[in-house]
C-alpha cells in the first residue's frame, strides 16, 4: 500500500521498535496527525480473549470525560409517553413499526446509534440483518436497551462509546479528535482502559492486553506499553 508524504513525515517521528507510555504516545499521535480535517484518534486493543467462546466475549459501555467530538445521531424505537419523552430528551429521530420499511426496503440509516425500549425490541429484531452487521443493535450491556431512554439518550449525547470485540479480539474505539488538548485524549484514553480492564472475563488466562495501539485516522500507529496499563 502506498503511503502519501506527510504519512513518510509522520511515521519518522514514530520509533516502532518502541513501546510508549500513554502521555508520549498521546503527544505522538497528535503531532502525527497532519491532515487537513480534524482526525479521529482510536484506540486499537488486541487482547488475550478468545471471542468464540461466549465466557470470552466482551461487550460493554463507557462515557468518555470530554466527549468524542463527533455529533452523534440518536434514532430511538419507543411508543407513546416513551417517544415523548425520547424527543423532550434531544434523541433526533423516534419512532416504531413505520420505520421498519424505510430502513429495510429504502436503506435509511442516517443515524449512529440505535436506543430501544424493551417492548420494541421485536419490532426491532426485525431489523437484525440490517443493523446487526453494521454493529446498531440495541443491547442491554450496552445500555441501549433501556426504559430510561433520557439517561441513554444523554449518555449518548455525552459522549458515552460502545466497546466490543471484532472477529479478530481486537476491540477499536474512537478516543477523541487531533483538535483535543493531551490531557483530553489521555482522560479518555484512561477511561476506556479501565472499563474494558474491569471487563476482563474471569475465564481469560495470561496476558489480557496484548497489544494497545493509538492511531489518528491518516497517522501511523502508535504503540503503547500494555503491561503498564494494568
């Protein structure tokens, strides 16, 4: 794969042989990130897990302190009092059955996250080939299956990140933007790394953080210390 020139400049501030501790490698990833937009720094988190085995599986929630700096899109499934209270609570689309044309035969999907109430999730498991794949299902461990759609919906709003093991035990999460002050991306950093090492299943023997990796979304890679996380 080629890579364009200011990736070459970047990636020479990067030592690859090295692995950081979290200030430097924040610092690193800032300064790596040159391009014209206001990058998304992410997190990349391979552990010791091993996905297939459900004792394994890791799937959980946490609002970062200074938020994403992205404006999320709320949809919320939710009937009568509940989708009242969904639109006072700033969600910026709600609904029920209607919408389940719009996004299965019109292939809708202007919004980010999925919040749903209980009783809406058969109408929503409907949608489970739609959303599924591209990771909008509703869930409880994640706090998007709720009867407190304010909660999640503020939540949301907030700042609050969904974190999941990929197929290949990697979990990736958004930590910020290259326009956040170090100690904003490390806060959030800090956040992340502690919910997901208080999520560790009891079944994970070993090492759990393989390898901790920052990278802004045109930047090289970063490498962060594992052991030093916990």
């Amino acid at each position: 794969m080629k890579r364009g020139k200011k990736y070459a400049e970047a990636a020479k501030l990067v030592d690859r042989s090295v692995l950081y501790d979290v200030a430097d490698a924040v610092s690193l990833v800032k300064k790596s990130a040159t391009a014209k937009f206001d990058e998304t720094i992410e997190a990349h988190i391979r552990t010791g897990c091993d996905g297939r085995h459900a004792d394994q599986q890791i799937r959980g929630a946490v609002v970062l302190p200074h938020g994403t700096g992205k404006t999320v899109r709320v949809l919320v499934f939710a009937k009568n009092a509940k989708a009242d209270e969904a639109t006072a609570a700033g969600a910026d689309f709600v609904g029920a059955e209607e919408l389940i044309p719009k996004i299965q035969n019109e292939g809708w999907l202007d919004f980010d996250v999925v919040v749903a109430t209980p009783d809406m999730m058969g109408v929503v498991g409907r949608l489970g080939r739609v959303l599924g794949p591209k990771g909008l299902m509703p869930n409880p461990k994640a706090g998007t299956v709720t009867m407190d759609v304010t909660k999640a919906i503020q939540d949301i709003k907030a700042g609050k990140i969904e974190y999941r093991l990929d197929k290949t035990n990697i979990i990736h999460v958004p930590v910020g933007k290259a326009s956040f002050s170090e100690e904003q991306l490390t806060d959030n950093f800090q956040t992340l790394i502690n919910a997901i090492l208080k999520a560790r299943p009891s079944a994970v023997k070993g090492q759990f953080l393989k390898s901790v990796t920052l990278a802004s979304t045109m930047g090289p890679g970063v490498k962060i210390n594992p052991v030093k996380l916990g």
